[in-house]
C-alpha cells in the first residue's frame, strides 16, 4: 500500500510530537509512504530556521521512498509526447546538448534535495529567496486570478465563455465571449494552454521549470504558432495529459472553495493522486477539492482528511489505515 501525505499532515504529526510512533506504525503495515519534492519546498519556506530544520526530520523519518522525478517534469513530458504525436514538426531535429545537460543537472539536483534533507540541509536565505519570490508571487497570481473568475461566475452564471479568439489578446485571458462554454472540461484545458504559454513563449519566473524540460526539445516558436490554441483545446488527447489535467481540474474546483495560502502547491500534490493508493490531508476545503475529481479520474487514490482536534495524530491515522 502506497501513501501520500500533503505538507500539513507531516505538521499535524510534528505538532504531536508522534513521527517515531507513526513511523513504526506504517513499518508494522508494510506501507510505503513517498515524499515529493513539493513536500520539501513547502517545508523548506517555513521562516523560522529551527522549526523548519524539525520538521524536515519529521518529513524524513515518516516518509520512507522519495518521488524519483519532480511532477512538473512528469507533466511536461506529458506534453512532449503528445507535440511528438500531434505536432512532430515542432520538435527540434536535435536536441539543445546545452539545454539537454542543464535538465540532466536539474534532475540530478532534484534528487539531492531528499539527501539534504535527511542531514537535514536547509538552503541559505539567500539562496532560497528567489525560489520564494517567485513561488510566492505565483500563489498571489493564482489567487488573484480564482477570485476574479468567482466574481465572474457569480455575476454571469452558465453564460460564462472562454475566449482564444486573438492570439493578441491571450494574456488577458478574456473570459466572456461567443466561443467556449465555461465548464471543466474546457477550463483544464485552457488552464494547461495558459500553463504552458506563460513558460515557454512569455519566460515567466514561477513557470521555469516547464521551460527547463521542454526548451531541450522543442522548437523556440512552437508555442506561437497559430494552431497553438487547436492542439490544447481540441487536438490533446484527455487520457495522456492526466498529471495537467488534474492539476488544472484542481485549480478548477478551488473556486468553488475557500482560496487559502497553499493552492498553488495543492494543485501539483494532486498529481499524486494518481500514483499512490491513499491520499492523506489535514485540510477540509482541499478535501473537498479532492472529492470533486472523483467524476474526471474513476482510478486514483482514495483521500483521506485527518481532523486536527485530535490529540494524536497517530490515532487519527488508525481510523482510516
């Protein structure tokens, strides 16, 4: 049986003091728990110095395998094989051997970061402050942009559109026009048509690491071609973009919830709904994100929502595994 545990269940755990307990619980059970790097990140953004290095021993005591690949690699080589499939002129001849080298070093350094971890290793301040800017003005992005799209829902309802019309007008992302009905399966679409286009045509810093795994590949102009547009909302095939489309049906479900600090991250912990028999989380309003994929993803982990009030985090973990 294999696990997931969102960031705020390995603080649920530190809270109490439990990570030896619960660690030799899972051991008895023969469960795996896997880590992600995201898990890191999240921890690793924790401002003070000695709770952070505390709770980076919790994550590496109770996790026992660490995810071998970041999810936004994962992501974009799902969309790699699908421009392969659909768009095989937009891949280079030959890939960039320096932009091929600098991936290999990315992914090198992604598995480094659980080794640290285990030390455990928190990056200097100032070698973390640009990763936190950057992640920190995506989630204010994010924010931004899921409470504009409830105000728009409130006040135009099932008239709601999705506008691609001009190529021009796409970084305002218009959502009223005479095109696409607003509804899921078109706003993970556009969701993953915006994803992409913010990474490799407009370079945007909380974007990078798409543009790190596909740049190698592609051709620099793909992204702008006028069929852009065709191949995300039309020519991609649901079931081989399911990490995008999960995460994009996520940030869909958020507007239907409270915007908390951590959705920008939530969206990509989704991801491992579809690698892991359960899914654990401490927070309600994702939980119920989480229960609203269950129409879009009939095969994907199980989750499961801890409720904080508990005096043990162990006891709470019993009731459900």
């Amino acid at each position: 049986m294999k696990l997931y545990f969102d960031t705020n269940v390995y603080d649920f755990i530190h809270e109490k003091q439990e990570a030896q307990s619960v660690r030799e619980y899972l051991a008895t059970k023969g469960y795996e728990v896997l880590a992600s790097d995201i898990n890191i990140y999240e921890i690793w953004a924790i401002p003070d110095r000695d709770l952070c290095t505390s709770q980076l021993s919790v994550l590496t005591s109770v996790a026992n395998n660490y995810d071998s690949k970041p999810q936004s690699w994962r992501q974009a080589n799902e969309v790699l094989s699908e421009v392969m499939k659909l768009r095989p002129y937009w891949i280079e001849k030959s890939p960039k051997v320096n932009l091929v080298l600098q991936e290999k070093m990315f992914l090198k350094s992604h598995l480094e970061n659980w080794t640290r971890a285990k030390e455990p290793f928190i990056p200097p301040a100032s070698q973390y402050a640009i990763y936190k800017r950057d992640y920190e003005k995506g989630i204010a992005k994010e924010a931004e942009s899921q409470r504009a799209l409830r105000q728009f829902i409130l006040k135009y309802g099932n008239d709601l559109r999705i506008n691609l019309v001009k190529q021009k007008d796409t970084d305002r992302h218009c959502l009223l026009s005479e095109d696409l009905p607003f509804g899921p399966e078109n706003f993970w679409r556009f969701g993953c048509w915006k994803i992409f286009y913010d990474a490799i045509v407009k370079r945007i810093p909380e974007s990078r690491d798409y543009a790190d795994w596909l740049l190698p590949y592609i051709k620099d102009k793909s992204f702008t071609s006028p069929s852009y547009s065709v191949f995300w909302m039309e020519n991609v095939r649901a079931e081989k973009v399911q990490k995008n489309r999960i995460s994009s049906l996520v940030d869909f479900y958020q507007v239907k919830h409270k915007i908390g600090h951590g959705n920008f991250g939530d969206q990509m912990h989704a991801c491992y709904l579809l690698d892991v028999d359960i899914f654990v989380t401490a927070d309600k309003p994702y939980y119920k994100v989480l229960l609203d994929l269950d129409n879009h993803f009939p095969k994907h982990a199980k989750p499961i929502l801890l409720d904080r009030s508990n005096s043990s985090a162990l006891d709470e973990l019993k009731k459900f595994i």
